[in-house]
C-alpha cells in the first residue's frame, strides 16, 4: 500500500479549535480536517440537527411530486410503489409505502424480477399497472434513464413521479416530475443523498401538506439510515443528521421488520459498519437470490411473528449468498489465472452459469486480489450483464461511457455499475475498456492507497480520547473511521499469527521511547509477522477499537498495514 496523509491543516486553525473545545490536538486536527473550523461548526458536527434538514421544496419538481400525489390521493386512483432490487431500492419503496399507507388505501409494492425484467423500470412493470389499473407509479432509486419506459406509461395513461440519485443522461424523462439532486438543473444544496434519502425528501414535503413536522418522520429514519450505508454515500452534510438519528432509532424503538433482521444478525447498539455488514447483506439477499420483494414485506410488516418468519427465510438468503460468492469467485481467480491474465490495467471475466446476483460481490472480492477497475459478465436471457467495480480515485462510469458504442444500456456511480451488452459485443468492449482505462488511469491509482489521518504516539491514546472519537461517527465516505500512522515501534514478543488459518496477526506494540505498550489485531496480514521480530522497530498504520473479552474492555489496534521503519 501507498500511505498518504490526508489534507494538512493550518496549525492556527488546529490550535484555535483545541483551545475553544478543550480538546487534543489531534482531536483538533480530525474536526479541521472535516470542515469543522469553529466552535459552533464543532456543536453541529457532534450534534447534528434535525433543524438543519433542507426544505424538501428546494428539489426541482417536488412541488408537482406533492400536487399529483395529492391528486391521486383526492381521486382514490391506485398508486403503485415501484423500486430497484437493492437496499437502497427496496428501502426506498418500504419507506413510501409505509407512509403513504398512513393516508391512502390504494396501494401496491412493486420490486422488478432482477433476472427476467432487470434493473431499472422495466416495461413488463408498465404493462402490470395498465392491467391493474395503476395511474400512477412512483419510481424509487431509478428511473433517471428510463425515457422510452415512461413515454410507453404515459401512452397508456399511466403517470410517473421518478425520486433517484443516479446521474441523468442528456435527456430528462418526460415524467410529472423528475426529482433528482444530481439534475444539473436542480439547485438543492445537497446532491449527495441516496434513493431512499430523496424518497425522504418526496415524503417530508407531502407531510407539509397534512401540517406534520420532522417528528412525524423520525420513524422512517431507520431505513434511510441501512440504504446510506449500504449505498456507500457520503456521510457529510444531510446525510450525516440522517444517518446519525437513523442509527438512534435503530438502536432505540426500529420498525418491527428491522427488529425482526438485527434478531438474526445477533447484534447489539449498531453501528454504521454493523449495519452495512450486518442488516444490509441480509435484505440485499433477497434481491439477489430470491426477490426483492420479500425484503420489502419484511420491512413493512408490523407483526412480529409474521416479521421473524420473513427474516428467517431471508436468513437462508443471505447464506445461499455467501456460498455463491465465495465459490463464483474461485473460479473467477482461476479463470484469471488460466487465460493469462493477472497483468494488465483491468478484470473482466465473464460465465454464463455464474449467478447474477452475486457479480457485483464477486467483482468487488476481484479487487481484493488484482487492485484494478473489474467487471464480472454472465448471460442474462439473450444479453450479457455486467456488474461493475472500481478502485479508489477512479471513475468507471466515466470509463464505460467512453465505451458506449458497444454497450446496449449502462448506469451507475463513480465507483459501482451495471451494463448489458450482446454477446457478438463483448470482444470488442473487452478491449476497448483495456484500452480506456490503460490510457486514462494514473499510475498512482495502479497501487491501494491507503490514507490516514495523522501520526499518533501511544501516549495519547487513552479511554478519553477514544469517547471523543467515537462522537465522530458515523463513520462512512467523507467522514471515514479515523485511521493513524504510529512510527519505530516494535513488538514485545507477543506477536504471532492467529486464527484458524493463521492469516491473522496479533501483536502487542510498543513505543520504544515512553515504554507504553498496546496490543493490536492484523486481520489478513499473517505474512507480515517477519516485519515485527523483536527488536526491529516498523511504522503501522491502525484504527483505534475496544476489545471486550471476559467482561474486561480495553483499547486496541486495528492494524491497517505494516512497514518497515527508516
């Protein structure tokens, strides 16, 4: 790894916020590094208001989403809920629903079959709501593309509200309303929300109609919370006081479906990194091998009995899930290796048996081994699709329209998509994709990077500092779990590999000048235990956590990388 601090701070501005909060310096730093530069910017940062939430009305076209809306809802016409298969998706819909079910009885969910109709809104879905007399659709965490899906609704008198979050294309859909931060037409101070976060947004401003404030919505907050860590958004702004009382009702009063998943998941007072590894998986299981409806009757069910019934048949799911993950990926490696192909500046692999919902995950464990943009094909109905993954600081979205001659459609992130193609196509995206990214990757980005936030001595970490540290959460993208650089240290002569593949390594460092000692776990980095034989002294790169064993809590570290010392 390439260690890179993050952006250096003026040491008045650090110096000032120590002195005004009363906090150590490298508290100081962590908070300006974030953008916190006064007290008052602190206050916020550590206790985000719902106060500070946006007025819904500043999103483009949510005025005609709440007037047509309130429409069907006068009229008594049937509205159907419609979302992708992901978390995001099927959060999404479990929140609209939820919601309008408290002011309208014409209802119905809709999540598209992810391998007979795929992602997106899907002209079968259209053709559903025409023979099930739905007059209008509300499409959640897609829908930005869709410009011959909505102009075939409204062909048939169907209308169409669209709440997503992916970039738009050069044509908006002709849709009542088209609500999207990342419209360029659409000034909304924030564009970073995910598709559950502007389904927020839909249903915040049609509450102001019925005269209900923030409160009435704190129930719905644990769901946007899931799809914020699940989507990988940034946890900055809006999305940080969303995510923040999110997590608070998680963890305090849940909807009875998420109480019914955090049962399985075993787990106590979660954390964002508890809910992205823990709830998520399990409610994307059900899109992935089964269907993504199942996680949203889940999500909307208010019987406990009925709810644990669900989560168990999810439970099986999720481990369905990991078993195809863990062998599809094997035989990708293989692949990799049979054909040749560990050098080069990409990974795409393709086979017709391997399930499409695990790619994305596959693509993502590819990553792990070979650290460049990847692509995992398989064969869905006569087209092949693709899910896509990126290494940081690189845009594969970007990268894929450069090869758009030779894609049928494609949508997504700066570092997650997804495309179909034909199969006469895939030779030639192959190489035009080697092509795009040898020439438009720095040579940087070839290496993982990893960046922390400042150097630290063991003297400074104590019990106080880390209460402090842990008000930073949640962590996630632009808000990140902060990580340090600790130099010459060494080992006491504790250090080992560990666990029952001995790929772990367990150690217990120590700053040779103070004498102050603390032990560390390595998850995956066995191989370096040559680097730490007593006496030699090596900087380590670690994430402060507590390690509660036989009812004793103490502080360690997570050991990120090792290296030798200069």
């Amino acid at each position: 790894m390439r260690w890179t601090q993050k952006k250096t701070i003026d040491s008045k501005i650090i110096d000032q916020l120590s002195n005004d909060l009363g906090v150590d310096k490298n508290i100081a730093t962590l908070l300006a590094q974030r953008g916190v530069s006064s007290f008052e910017q602190a206050k916020s940062f550590f206790r985000p208001n719902l106060s500070e939430l946006h007025d819904p009305f500043l999103m483009k076209d949510m005025d005609k989403a709440v007037e047509r809306i309130a429409k069907a809802i006068k009229n008594e016409e049937n509205i159907l809920v419609y979302g992708d298969y992901d978390v995001d998706g099927t959060t999404s819909v479990s929140l609209v629903y939820s919601y309008l079910k408290t002011i309208h009885k014409n209802l119905a969910t809709y999540i598209p079959d992810r391998y007979a109709e795929g992602y997106g809104i899907s002209f079968k879905s259209i053709d559903f709501a025409a023979d099930n007399n739905f007059s209008l659709i509300i499409a959640l965490d897609c829908g930005i593309k869709a410009i011959d899906k909505v102009k075939y609704a409204t062909e048939k008198g169907i209308d169409y509200v669209i709440c997503d979050h992916h970039r738009p294309g050069d044509e908006i859909p002709k849709a009542v309303a088209v609500l999207d931060p990342k419209r360029v037409d659409c000034s909304y101070p924030y564009d970073e929300l995910c598709g559950c976060g502007v389904g927020f947004k839909l249903i915040q401003a049609i509450g102001t109609t019925y005269h209900q404030n923030i409160d009435h919505f704190l129930p719905y907050l644990d769901l946007v919370a899931t799809a914020i860590g699940a989507d990988i958004v940034p946890v900055t702004g809006e999305n940080r006081i969303l995510a923040f009382h999110g997590l608070k009702v998680i963890n305090s009063n849940p909807r009875t479906g998420m109480k019914a998943l955090i049962a399985q998941s075993k787990k106590e007072n979660l954390t964002i990194t508890d809910v992205v590894f823990g709830i998520a998986p399990r409610i994307n299981a059900a899109g992935r091998i089964k269907s993504g409806n199942d996680a949203v009757q889940l999500l909307i069910e208010d019987d406990i009995v009925k709810a644990q019934k669900f989560a168990e048949a999810i439970e099986i799911n999720n481990i369905d899930r990991k078993e195809l993950d863990k062998s599809i990926t094997q035989e990708a490696l293989l692949q990799i290796i049979e054909n040749k192909e560990q050098e080069g500046y990409t990974t795409v692999v393709y086979d017709e048996k391997w399930h499409k919902g695990v790619i994305g995950i596959v693509a993502s464990r590819l990553i792990e081994t070979y650290y460049r943009p990847t692509l995992v094909f398989t064969k869905s109905g006569d087209k092949l699709a693709a899910s896509a993954r990126s290494v940081t600081g690189f845009d594969v979205y970007d990268a894929l329209e450069q090869c758009s001659e030779f894609i049928e459609q494609f949508g997504g992130h700066k570092y997650a998509a997804g495309l179909t193609l034909s199969f006469e196509q895939y030779p030639k995206f192959k190489a035009k994709f080697e092509e795009v990214v040898k020439a438009t990757i720095p040579l940087e980005l070839r290496v993982p990077e990893l960046k922390y936030d400042s150097e630290i001595i063991f003297e400074k970490i104590t019990p106080k500092f880390y209460r402090i540290l842990k008000q930073l959460a949640p962590f996630g993208p632009g808000n990140m779990t902060p990580t340090f650089i600790a130099k010459n240290v060494r080992d006491t002569g504790w250090g080992k590999p560990v666990g029952g593949d001995k790929t772990h390594l367990k150690v217990n460092l120590e700053d040779p000048k103070t004498r102050i000692a603390i032990s560390g776990i390595g998850f995956g980095l066995a191989d370096t235990f040559l680097k730490i034989k007593k006496g030699n002294q090596f900087d380590v790169a670690f994430t402060i956590d507590e390690n509660i064993w036989q009812g004793n809590t103490s502080l360690q570290l997570m050991l990120k990388d090792l290296k030798e010392g200069v």
